[in-house]
C-alpha cells in the first residue's frame, strides 16, 4: 500500500489478521484520499502530511466493519476544501449555508450489518448473510 493511495480490502483483511490478529482503528487518513466534508486535523501525520479526522475499525477475515469521521464545521475551511474539490459552484450553497447559520461540531458513522453478522457468527463469507439476497432476474420486494 501506499500512504497517499490508501488501503484496499486485501490491506484491510491483513493488517486485522496478521499484522494484529484480531480488530483494530485505523486513524487520521490523509488529506488527500478522502472527501470535502471530513474535518482538517489541526496536526500533521509524521510524514508532514496533513490529515483528516476518520477512522475504519478492520476485522479479521472482513476488513472495514465500521467507517466513520468528524465533519468539518468551520466555514472557511469547508469552502476551501469544497472549491479545491471542484465544488465551488452555486449549486452547492446550500451545504456552505448549513454552516454560515449555525452548524454544530457533529460526526457520523456507517457499519456494514450483514458484515457485523458475519464477524459475530464466524461466516467466511458476507454473502452468507445478506437477508434479502439479489441478482440480476431475481429481486424479492
């Protein structure tokens, strides 16, 4: 993996299984690898780099389970960080403006449930888990 690049899953299944043998919170990813919205750490990482405040927790055989950060409240920053992003435009007013009128420091977090069943039931593969499974032809609603 590369620092700037980010880790993909087969990453994420070695660290939790080998490198840790068991769960672990990967912190602080790069600046540069994740989205507008993700709040500017006010330190750098020991490459100089500057860092976001997110986090994965990775589990054996799985990898990502959880994945979740800090939103950035302070306008200037998001400004900033939406205009290098390519989101300066009109049409995004509305997001500054969630912020120029009082937006609070929050967070937010997404997990995988099917993922989650799997790591407590020892399932090998998520796909064993999914409640309403689909493929193309096949769709129960």
């Amino acid at each position: 993996p590369n620092y700037s690049k980010g880790l993909q899953s087969e990453h994420e299944r070695w660290v939790a299984e080998h490198l840790i043998g068991g769960p672990v919170f990967i912190t602080d990813y790069p600046l540069s690898i994740k989205p507008f919205y993700m709040r500017l750490n006010n330190h750098s990482s020991s490459t100089g780099e500057e860092t976001v405040a997110c986090f994965d927790l990775l589990i054996p055989h799985l990898g990502e389970l959880v994945g979740g950060s800090v939103r950035e409240e302070r306008l200037d920053v998001l400004s900033a960080r939406m205009d290098q992003s390519g989101l300066g435009g009109p049409e995004y007013e509305w997001y500054r403006d969630l912020r120029r009128y009082g937006g609070a420091p929050h967070g937010g977090f997404g997990m995988g449930f099917e993922r989650l069943v799997a790591w407590v039931g020892g399932i090998e593969n998520v796909r064993e888990c999914v409640p309403m499974p689909r493929w193309p032809g096949r769709m129960l609603l």
